[in-house]
C-alpha cells in the first residue's frame, strides 16, 4: 500500500527564511502561487522543477498544503538538511530528491571549496522551471556568474528560471563593479547588484530576461527575474 506523506515536519534549527509573524509554509504556499502566476506555465502537478539553495521551505509547503507535483530536486549547500531532507521525503517519495554540494559560502558553509571550483551541479536532468530564492541575494558576483552558467545546461527546452536578488542602482555612485555586500561586518547577509551588473551576467551565461519586477512585500519577494535561454 502507498502511504504518501502529507506532514513533513522540519527541526526549527533548519528553517531558513520565514518572516516574524509568517509560518513557513505560509509564505511558502504564497512564493509558490505567485512564482506559477508569473511564470505561466500551468500548475506544478506538470513540472520538473530543480530548486537550488532549497532550504526547506518548498519542499515542506508542497508536503504540508498537499500540492501536487510532477518532480521537485533541491540543491544545498548544508549537508545536515539536505541529509535530513532526503531521509524524511526523498527515501519515501520518488518524486522528491535531495543533493548536497560541499560549497564555501561565507553566510552558511564556511568549511566547504570555492563554489568557482565546482564543474557541475549534481543532477543530469534538465527542468521546466529552475527556482532560486533567497540564494542570489547572498552570492558574490563570482559565485553569480558560475551559477548562471552551470544552471544554463538543466534548463528544459521551453523551461524559464526565476531567481529573486537585490537590485540597487544607488551603489553605483559608491561601487564601480555594481555590486556592494551591504553589510561588511556580516559578509553575504546582503548581496546587492546594481541593475545593469545583473543584466550583464546574466546575458555573458546565456540568459535572456523575459520579467524583472521589484520586491513585493505582499508576495515575501524580493526583487526578482525570469529568464529563459537565449
Ligand atoms: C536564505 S536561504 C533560502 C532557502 C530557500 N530557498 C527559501 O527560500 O526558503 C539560502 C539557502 O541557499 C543555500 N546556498 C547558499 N549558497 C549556495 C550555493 N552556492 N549553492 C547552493 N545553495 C546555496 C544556503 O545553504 C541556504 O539554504
């Protein structure tokens, strides 16, 4: 007999990014109703989607609200959750899969290789949607350019990538690169870009941006893209 999840529960010291007064899967459940309006592709029930830097969020709203979907494979950096992320969904439902890359990140891995050495992500697959939020806005700009360029070999045919990041053109009076780590003392909590320098990046890797709107508070957005390939 098939005894599908419908509770995934998540240890608290895993949960990445839910706001104060905001359940995960709240603003989960929000990201993933606006991310399907935006992207205009039908309901998850028909999607591959890789979601890289996943945290627990998406795969904990899908589980929890019951949504259907086609296939879902999380990236992260954090050995710990990932392990813990395929052992509570992946082992029991085929349509889950984690993967864990061993990858430095000033903010979350400080033990792991520069990201720069990393010649793949760990997947084969290509996807109909790749999604990342909250992962750009903690990337330096070398970091953002190898992600824009391993991401481009997974994209299906027809498929769209949405990514949200910090978009500023104030910090071009202050940085000649486009970019500022807004707060020094807490390097990568704040990644920002200026418009131009994200534009760049993104057409140097293969990208052609379809949609950028800034943050929406309402939808827990920050400023985001969606890109398809050039
Ligand atoms: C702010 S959390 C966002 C988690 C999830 N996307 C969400 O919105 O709930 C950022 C996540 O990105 C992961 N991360 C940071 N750098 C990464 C990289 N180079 N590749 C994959 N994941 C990364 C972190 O471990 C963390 O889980």
């Amino acid at each position: 007999m098939s005894t599908k999840l419908t509770k995934l529960q998540i240890p608290a010291k895993f949960h990445r990014n839910h706001l104060a007064n905001t359940s995960t899967t709240d603003s989960g459940k929000a990201l993933i109703d606006y991310a399907l309006k935006i992207l205009d592709m039908g309901t998850l029930g028909n999607l591959d989607v890789l979601d890289i830097g996943c945290g627990v969020r998406f795969a904990q709203t899908i589980i929890n609200h019951q949504l259907s979907i086609k296939s879902y494979a999380g990236i992260d950096i954090d050995e710990e959750m990932v392990d813990m992320l395929q052992e509570r969904l992946g082992d029991k439902d085929p349509r889950f899969s984690f993967y864990h890359i061993n990858i430095w990140n000033d903010l979350y891995n400080q033990t792991g290789v520069p990201f720069t050495e990393l010649g793949k992500l760990p997947v084969e697959d290509r996807y109909d949607v790749i999604w990342l939020f909250s992962v750009f806005t903690h990337l330096n700009p070398d970091d953002s350019r190898h992600m824009l360029k391993l991401m481009s070999k997974h994209l299906s045919p027809g498929g769209k990538l949405l990514f949200t990041t910090h978009i500023n053109d104030e910090i071009t009076k202050d940085s000649n690169s486009g970019f500022v780590d807004y707060f020094p003392d807490e390097p990568l909590k704040a990644a920002v870009y200026s418009r131009a320098t994200m534009d760049k990046m993104l057409d140097d890797n293969g990208w052609k941006v379809e949609f950028f709107k800034e943050n929406t508070p309402e939808h827990f957005i920050a400023d985001h893209y969606i890109c398809t390939l050039a």
